[in-house]
C-alpha cells in the first residue's frame, strides 16, 4: 500500500534508506547510522511494506537498489533537501544553516583563474552553521540535479537551455582538438594535416552534448567511440585511436610532458563559456544567496581567459539574484 500521507515514521525510514543508498549496502551503513544491521534490515522492510514494492536487492552479487528504489532514493534526496531549505528560510531567516548542494563539471578545478575552494574558503570564514556537499557530474545530469532540488546550484558548460533554468556567466576556457603520442598525426605539423585527414580519423564525441549541438565543422567527424565527461575523453585521447576535444586548462598537465598536442587550433579552437545554473522557481536560502554572491564576487576578480566577458552581459544576467 503506498503513502497516503507522511508521517515523522515515513521520515525516519526514508532517512535510513537514504543512507543505506548513498553508501552502497547495509554494512557500510551501520557505521554512519550506528545501529545494527538487523535494524537496518528492519527498517527497510518497514519502508517497502509503507511504500508496496521492493527498495533493493542483496545477496552475493552485492547491493543494488532496484528501479522503484532508484526513484524514492532521488525523490528522497530531493525532499531532504526541501526540508533543509525550509527550516533554512522559514526558522533561520537570514542566518547561515542548513544544507549547500553544489554539482560542478569534472574538469575545473584545473582553471587557472576560477577555482571553487577559494570561494569555499571564503565562505568557511563566515559565521554559519552550514553542512556542505560538492557533487561533480557531467552537464546534464547537473541540469536534472538542480531541477529535481537535489542540488542548490550547478557549475558547469551547458550547450542547450532549458526554460526552468537561469544561467549566469560565470568564466571562460579555451577549447581544442586533440590527438595522443602515438596517433598518427602526431608527428604532423599543422601545415601538412589537411580538414579532409582529421575528418577521416576517428572521433570520440562528447557524450553531453547531442549531434544537433555541435558546431558544424565537428559534424562531418567519424565518431567511434563517447565518453559523458571530460577524464573519458582524455583516457580515449591518450590511447592514440581517437581525437576528441579538451578545455586547454585541462589537457595543459598532458602537452606539458608531450602525451597529446592539439590540431589545427586555428580551424577547430574555440572559447566555451562555463556558467552557473538555478533553477528559476526555487526559493533562495540565505547560505545560497552569500555563497553565490562569493562566486560573482570570485568571478569579477578573476583574470579570465581571453576574450572576456562582457560587462554588459554580467551586468544584465547577474541582476538576478
């Protein structure tokens, strides 16, 4: 039978189920709950027999959590985190306390301007009472993190736009074509490589980013082979079999000891613009509004990567507040 309604009971299992889930099984759970595993046990049974169907699955193959328990452990993240930002805007006022969920893209915290634990630092000095949390993932599941609540704020490049979210300039990074040390345009200089030639070889895409997004140089490439985030692309770019694109901050610790170079940077570099994400219709708590006023703040005094950005374009996206 499901919930008809929730109780302090349904919020106590849900909590240990959530904990169960994020750390992975029962054992490693007893440790941060500080109960038994047969009480664990207990309550998860509690859990399934409220909600109707089957949470997870444990045996000798491990702990898996099922399809329907996927789904409560991302609704129960979610209702947490309404919860924290309840008592945050409703009982804290305008004091610092609750929860921070932060989702950044995999690759910058190799920037040489930005960097997240400087504005975390600032943050730390304040007077607050603030769990925080710093997911990294790949663009879209940022996307559908700050959608679905779980995350407060995501950082990251975000090639479409989606009408539930506000995007805020944040820095920019160069962007380049890449091969490895034993891929045979290696040894090539840009003048003897030809369009045609890196057409021909193959390609590994950027699993966020949809045929339809990319830039229409990249379209006729010979994509055999995907990664969702940043290090994929570079494991598949060091093998020498594929060429793929890297933020230069990023690909700087491999040309630096010459494992990749880049390919003609004059056809196929570009800039991309990094970018904050929140979701429009979301309540903001105070330790949300002070640690996204750092960020800006982190942002204004950086040396950016040229070309920079616009004044009028923070002036008009950093009104939002």
């Amino acid at each position: 039978m499901a919930l008809s309604s929730m109780s302090n009971v349904d919020l106590k299992l849900l909590s240990v189920f959530r904990t169960v889930a994020r750390c992975g099984g029962f054992a490693l759970a007893q440790t941060e709950l500080n109960v038994s595993q047969a009480t664990i046990s207990i309550h998860i049974k509690n859990l399934e027999t409220r909600l109707g169907f089957k949470l997870c699955q444990r045996g000798r193959s491990g702990f898996a959590l099922t399809g329907d328990g996927q789904r409560v452990y991302d609704a129960s993240n979610a209702l947490f985190n309404h919860l924290e930002d309840f008592n945050s805007l409703v009982l804290g006022f305008e004091k610092l306390v609750g929860e921070l969920q932060i989702a950044i893209i995999d690759n910058s915290i190799f920037h040489p301007g930005f960097q997240l634990g400087n504005v975390i630092r600032q943050f730390g000095e304040l007077d607050h009472s603030v769990d925080i949390t710093v997911h990294v993932a790949p663009p879209n599941t940022l996307e559908q993190m700050v959608l679905s609540g779980e995350a407060h704020l995501g950082i990251g490049f975000f090639p479409r736009r989606l009408a539930q979210l506000e995007y805020l300039p944040l820095y920019d990074s160069r962007v380049q074509l890449y091969c490895g040390h034993s891929h045979p345009l290696f040894s090539k200089t840009d003048k003897q490589i030809s369009v045609s030639e890196i057409e021909a070889h193959s390609h590994a895409q950027r699993g966020y980013v949809s045929y339809d997004q990319l830039r229409d140089r990249e379209k006729p490439f010979n994509y055999s082979a995907r990664a969702p985030n940043i290090e994929g692309l570079a494991h598949l770019v060091l093998s020498g079999q594929y060429l793929a694109f890297l933020p230069v901050h990023y690909a700087e610790q491999f040309t630096s000891d010459g494992k990749i170079k880049p390919l003609l940077n004059e056809v196929y570099g570009y800039m991309s613009r990094y970018e904050i994400i929140r979701r429009k219709s979301a309540a903001r708590t105070p330790a949300e509004r002070k640690f996204h006023e750092l960020l800006i703040a982190e942002s204004d005094n950086m040396e950016l990567m040229t070309p920079k950005l616009s004044s009028n374009a923070k002036t008009s996206k950093r009104s939002k507040k």
